[in-house]
C-alpha cells in the first residue's frame, strides 16, 4: 500500500495536470469561436457564389472547360488535411487511418499524398510513405492567399495532365460534438454543382457567359480549398475542447479516489499509532 507522502504526490501531480487541461479547453473554446466566426463569415459569399455560378453555367450548358473535363481516373492527387498539434482525441488519427484505407484499397492505381499539417507529414514520414507535396505551415495561420496557392497548385496538376483527379480528406465541422471524415472530389468539377440554375434575364453578360464561366471556375475550386481549410481548422477545436473537457473530468475523478485512499492511509496509519500507544501503557501499568 502506499504511503501518505506517494499518495500527496500524486495528487499535486493530478492537479497540476487537470488545470493544464482546463486552461487548454478555454483556450481551444476562445479558437472554436474565431473559426466558427470565419465560416459563418464566409457563407454568405459562397452562397451568392454558387448561385452565380449556376446562373452563368445555366447560359452555356454545354461549355466546355479544363476544369469540367472528367477523365478515367488513373492517376489521383488526395490532399490530406491535419493539424499541427496532438491532444485532440482521435481528430487526427481518424483522417490519416482513413488515407492509409484508400492507400491499401486499390480503388486507383497510382494515389500521390498531397500532406497540409505538421501531423500527417511526421505520420508519412515515420512509415516512410513519400509525399508529392507538402504543406507545414499553412494549417498555422490559415489565409486566403496561402489557401488560394493551394488550389492553384492542385489546379495546374490537373489541367497540365498530371493527374486524373484532386480529392480532399478532411474533417468535416459539424458541431461541438460531431466531426465527420468527408472525402470530397475537388477536380473535375463536379456537374452536379453547376446544375439546377436559372439563367438570371435582364443582365447583358461582357464580354459573353462562356468567359465569366471560364473566370468563375478557378474561383469556385479556390474557395472549395479554403471552406474545407476553415472547417478543419474549427473541427480541430472542437475536438480538443471535448477531448480536454474529458480528460479534466478523469482528472477530477481521479483525485477524488486518490484523496479517499490517502484518507484511508492516514486514518489507518493513526489508528495503528493509537493501537500502539495503548498497549505500551497497558503493558507499563501491568509491571
């Protein structure tokens, strides 16, 4: 059984523990609300975005772009996005089990690992898996240009033949609570997404629809990158908000049930002395 001075030990160092974890949750909770702020700040421009998007595509349904041009996909660049830090719980984890998953599958035959954030970069680089490209710093300070660099990269790859397809991994921000692991086809540029629009009457396009819908498309893969960027950024938070709440609370149980064996410790320690103390005066008034 330990003694009381292990036990007063333990417990300071619990302590200590569980006002880092409560100091990391405010801090990631103070984070989670900045980058919620950026998403809903940038809503209102994806949606006139995409309803641009398909006004002007609802003109020329059958225009032709780079961007637009689905190929069989044999060769595919997957962009994983990570954080830079740990002590989220499993955020990390999740989308990298995922990468290896479509690594092994087979589903194409040649896969290059685009890498955003310090922790898929060491996970490849400790079992050895090569990267295509990598990008260390830009999960830091998320901005629209560095974003937007990211997506002219990935777009050149495409339209020069280098690859079939970009898809993005990522954790998706739902709420608080729930983050979800989404696999999003980033190029070609889904059809899908420039159906179900009306061609807007009474505007006169210059200098003709066929040319905004060849600036619009650039635009609209520039600001997929960085949406996906911004909810990974706030599902990271939320992660590490929920994971140090949790590990506060194991704290806080933790110190309960040591504070209760170091009371018993005591108390046995003092019974024991009393025990002894009345049998030596016993044994003293028996002479």
């Amino acid at each position: 059984m330990p003694n009381t001075l292990d036990l007063r030990r333990r417990i300071r160092s619990v302590k200590s523990t569980q006002q880092i974890t409560k100091a990391m949750k405010m801090v990631a909770a103070a984070r989670l609300r900045r980058a919620q702020a950026r998403i809903m700040e940038a809503r209102p421009y994806a949606a006139a975005m995409e309803a641009v998007l398909r006004s002007v595509a609802a003109r020329v349904p059958s225009h032709k772009h780079p961007l637009l041009d689905a190929r069989e996909e044999r060769s595919v660049t997957l962009v994983t996005v990570t954080g830079d830090k740990g002590l989220c719980g499993a955020f990390n984890a999740n989308v990298l089990r995922e990468a290896l998953q479509v690594l092994r599958s087979g589903r194409w035959p040649a896969v290059e690992l685009v890498l955003v954030g310090r922790k898929g970069i060491d996970f490849c680089r400790v079992r050895g898996i090569k990267p295509l490209a990598t990008y260390a710093e830009l999960m830091g300070k998320i901005t629209p240009e560095a974003a937007f660099a990211l997506a002219r990269d990935l777009t050149q790859r495409f339209v020069s033949g280098d690859t079939d397809a970009v898809y993005l991994l990522s954790n998706r921000f739902r709420s608080i609570i729930r983050q979800e692991v989404t696999l999003q086809l980033l190029l070609p540029i889904p059809r899908a997404e420039l159906e179900g629009g009306s061609p807007v009457s009474g505007y006169l396009y210059e200098p003709n629809p066929g040319a905004l819908l060849d600036d619009l498309l650039p635009r609209h893969v520039e600001f997929q990158v960085l949406r996906a960027l911004l909810s990974s950024q706030a599902a990271e938070q939320a992660a590490r908000m929920t994971a140090m709440d949790a590990a506060s609370k194991n704290a806080g149980e933790m110190i309960d049930k040591l504070t209760l064996t170091y009371n018993r410790v005591r108390q046995a320690s003092i019974t024991k002395e009393i025990i002894e103390i009345v049998s030596g005066a016993q044994a003293l008034g028996e002479r």
